[in-house]
C-alpha cells in the first residue's frame, strides 16, 4: 500500500489530465505539479463552469480514515473557493468546510431558473456534505 502512495507521489499532473480531458467533460489547461499538489491556470466543467487558478493538495493521512481527499482554491468569476473535496472507498463523495461566493444571478443562470432576475451575492458556508451518486446531497451549513 505505501509503495503505491510512495510511486504516485512524484507522477505529473499531465499524465492525470490527459486522461480527464480525454474521457469526462472536465477541461483542465495549465496544468503544473503531481497529483499530490499542484495547480491549474483553468478548469471547465460542462462548458458552463470556468474556475481560474486553482490549487490542490492531497492529504494523504485521510487514506487511513478510507478518504481519498484534497484541500482546494479556486475562484470562480472572481470570487474564492475554498475547501475540502473527496470521496470515501465506499463510493461516498463529500465536501467538507467549504466557502463560496457568487453572483446570485450567475447562481440562477447555473441553476437554469427561468425568468428571475437576482441581484447582489450568496455566500456558501458548508460544514460538510456527502452524497453518494445519484442521490441528493445531505448537507450542514448555511447560504445567505
């Protein structure tokens, strides 16, 4: 098991994301570091999400507890993002300690909410999240 971690520990971020471009709908340019830390000039989900300058650390402690988890930030049209992000072995995804703001109207353009018009920003404060996949999340935390 820790020669695995060990042999990872240095392997290139490129090879990782070549692999996401080629097979998801995640499109990650700029790409520098392992997959143990690095960082990404910008990253597209769907075409519809655009993160910019995004930093990732892995914690490797969390794979005794059965998460494989990373410490993240980001921004998203020129707001912060920061938390932590992960999946246990079990197939359990998860965001722990996460914080965002955004642009309500952008919220309701994601959201494809038709004919509103929102103003002004919402604030994200997750203590923690987890879902498993097609299911809803169950989330603690508040959005203002």
């Amino acid at each position: 098991f820790f020669v695995i971690i060990i042999s990872t520990s240095a392997l290139p971020v490129g090879t990782v994301v070549k692999t996401i471009n080629s097979n998801t709908s995640i499109d990650v340019r700029g790409a520098s570091g392992t997959i143990w830390s690095g960082q990404a000039i910008s990253i597209s989900i769907n075409k519809t999400i655009h993160l910019d300058n995004t930093e990732w650390s892995f914690s490797a402690w969390k794979l005794l507890i059965g998460h494989a988890t990373f410490q993240i930030s980001s921004h998203y049209d020129n707001k912060t993002i920061k938390g932590e992000i992960g999946s246990s072995f079990l197939g359990q995804y998860f965001i722990d300690d996460f914080t965002a703001k955004m642009a309500a109207g952008k919220l309701a353009e994601l959201a494809n909410i038709p004919l509103v018009k929102l103003s002004g920003d919402i604030t994200f404060n997750i203590d923690h999240a987890h879902w498993k996949k097609d299911t809803l999340p169950l989330a603690i935390g508040n959005i203002q």
